[in-house]
C-alpha cells in the first residue's frame, strides 16, 4: 500500500503518465511515502486517510518542484528567489493534516 503512487503524482501536476518521466514519478511518489509514512502511526499508514494521502502528495509536489526548478527553488514573477523547496519545511507545511495521525515516539524535543 502506498499513500501515493506516481500515477496521482502525474495527474496532480497535469502530466503525462509515460516514459520516461513515468520511473522519475515513481521514484518521487515513493520517498514522499516515505517521509510521511515516517511520520505517522502504522495503523494510519495501513488504513490510509484522506489527510495523510494529501499530505503525501503535496510532499510528491514539493520533491517535483525541487527537482524540476531552477536552482531548485521556486522563482517568483520578478525573478527573486524564493527558499529552498526540500528544506525542514517540506515536512511542516503539511503537519496539520498529519497532527491527529502522528507517531508520537518518533517527535523529539
């Protein structure tokens, strides 16, 4: 079971599901698995709710975007720069959605 397949990645991002960009979304889908399966219990991981299927996705997102980007950050309309994609927040952006699923004996401090 995955909360998110490269299938859903693709059609999130309006693309094609072919190669050769289908390996690279599989590959995307599952490290953004398993960040958020690292994340959350193992029962929420096997019965898989909407909030953490989301939350895998917009990880999926964010990992596409980093790679894909120009320096691997998003750039505004007037070119400045914007932080880096796959830093600690890529995690945080989503915690809300993970909040009632989260592992608690993997939080520390």
């Amino acid at each position: 079971m995955a909360l998110v397949t490269g299938q859903e990645l693709a059609d999130a991002l309006d693309l094609d599901y072919v190669a050769p960009i289908d390996a690279d979304l599989d590959q995307i889908a599952e490290a953004s698995d398993d960040i958020v399966g690292s994340l959350i219990t193992t029962a929420a991981y096997t019965a898989e709710p909407a909030a953490c299927k989301e939350a895998a996705l917009a990880v999926g997102v964010e990992i596409f975007q980093a790679r894909t980007a120009a320096g691997g950050q998003a750039v505004a309309t007037d070119f400045s720069p914007g932080a880096y994609r796959l830093s600690v927040w890529v995690t945080k952006r989503v915690m809300a959605l993970l909040a009632p699923y989260l592992n608690m004996g993997g939080v520390v401090g």
